[in-house]
C-alpha cells in the first residue's frame, strides 16, 4: 500500500503532537514530506526532534511564501 503524505502547515508548539504522532504512530501507512512555517527555526527544531527521537531524516522547509510552490511540488509526486 502507497503511504499518503503529509505537509505540517504551522510547527508551533502544538504541531509536535501531530507530526510526532505521524512518525511514531502512523509510519506504515502515512509519510511527513514538509514543514512550512513563517518561523524557520522551528522548522530546524521539529526536523531535530524527529531525526533524533524517531530516527527520521529530516524534511524538506518551506518558507509561508513558498506555500504555493510547496503544493505544486507534492501534488505532482
């Protein structure tokens, strides 16, 4: 079965719980593909945290700007 992917749109505090729970708790049947965030250093802590806690490489960051460019990206993989 293909794994859906999924994009973190917003990586605030709250976000850990849904992209850790994606790599933790949904990795056989979903994938984390990016992070967007106006805040690049949170991006950089939540690529941090999954690499180091879960052993997932780290994502691709998207700027809020690139938001666009981000969705076009994805849509044609």
């Amino acid at each position: 079965m293909e794994r859906k992917k999924y994009v973190v749109v917003g990586v605030g505090g709250r976000a850990r719980v849904y992209y850790e729970s994606l790599v933790r708790d949904y990795k056989d049947i979903c994938e984390l593909a990016a992070f967007c965030d106006i805040n690049r250093t949170r991006c950089e802590y939540a690529n941090r945290v999954i690499k180091e806690e879960f052993g997932v490489e780290p994502v691709p960051i998207y700027n809020i700007d690139e938001f666009e460019k981000m969705l076009a990206e994805f849509s044609q993989k």
